[in-house]
C-alpha cells in the first residue's frame, strides 16, 4: 500500500512538488508516481514535458544538485512516466490512489523496477541521467 489513501493525499504531493514545499522526506518512491499519476491525469501525454524542470526545480531547492551523477534522471523519469501512464489508461474510471496502490503491488512498487530493462552501468550512465536512453536487458512492457 502506497499510504495515499485517498486522491487528495495525491494532490496535495502533487501540490507540494509544484510549489517546492514537499518536505524532502515525503519524496519517496511512491510519491514518486503519485506525482507522476496526478499529472499524467490532468495534462496526458504533456506530463513528459511538464515532470522533468518540476524535479529538477524541487531538487534545487531541497539542496540536491542536478549533476552528472546526482538529481534529476531523465531516463528513470521518464520510464516511470511510461509505465504510470499505462496503468492509468488501463483503470480510466478508477481513483488515482486505487490505481497507485495497485501498480505499487506490482514489481514497480519495487525502487529497483529498473534493472529489470537496463543493466547497472546504461542506466546510471551520464547519457542516460541527460537524455532518454533505452532499455539494455529487454523491451519496456508499455
């Protein structure tokens, strides 16, 4: 279980990362796709452009430095976008804390859902943390 227990728990993550007052505690992996599934939500496909400067601009202000090999990760961002988007279109009608709960029992529950598709060294590589590379290891299912 994801703790969001409800789509206002969400929003208020989703609130938080836009206006940069998410403590950074709060910014688990869950919250991670809470995020991801609320914007997902309200912008569609558009969430791929909007997700990337709202970590970024968070991670600045909670000290962590977007570098070569800390801070925002485009590939995991937007792999992670990929798969919240598939679940959401599967459960369109369902709430998005029922929809994170039930992608969160899955393997992408798991923080190392990644290595899964990418080896070690592609997926923590400066070209993959700066752009979008693909799965080393096997195809993204979505």
């Amino acid at each position: 279980m994801s703790g969001f227990l409800t789509d206002a728990a969400i929003d208020r993550i989703a609130r938080q990362l836009i206006d940069r007052s998410l403590p950074k505690s709060a910014w688990t992996h869950a919250a991670h796709f809470a995020a991801a599934l609320w914007l997902l939500k309200r912008s569609g496909l558009g969430a791929m452009r909007e997700m990337p400067p709202l970590i970024m601009a968070y991670n600045e202000t909670t000290g962590v430095a977007n570098t070569d090999s800390s801070g925002y990760h485009e590939t995991i961002t937007l792999a992670s976008l990929r798969a919240a988007h598939a679940w959401l279109l599967s459960r369109p009608d369902a709430p998005l804390h029922v929809v994170l709960d039930e992608m969160l029992t899955t393997s992408l529950g798991r923080p190392d859902w990644l290595s899964t598709y990418w080896s070690k060294p592609v997926l923590f590589s400066v070209a993959a943390r700066k752009s979008w590379v693909e799965p080393d290891v096997q195809p993204l299912p979505f």
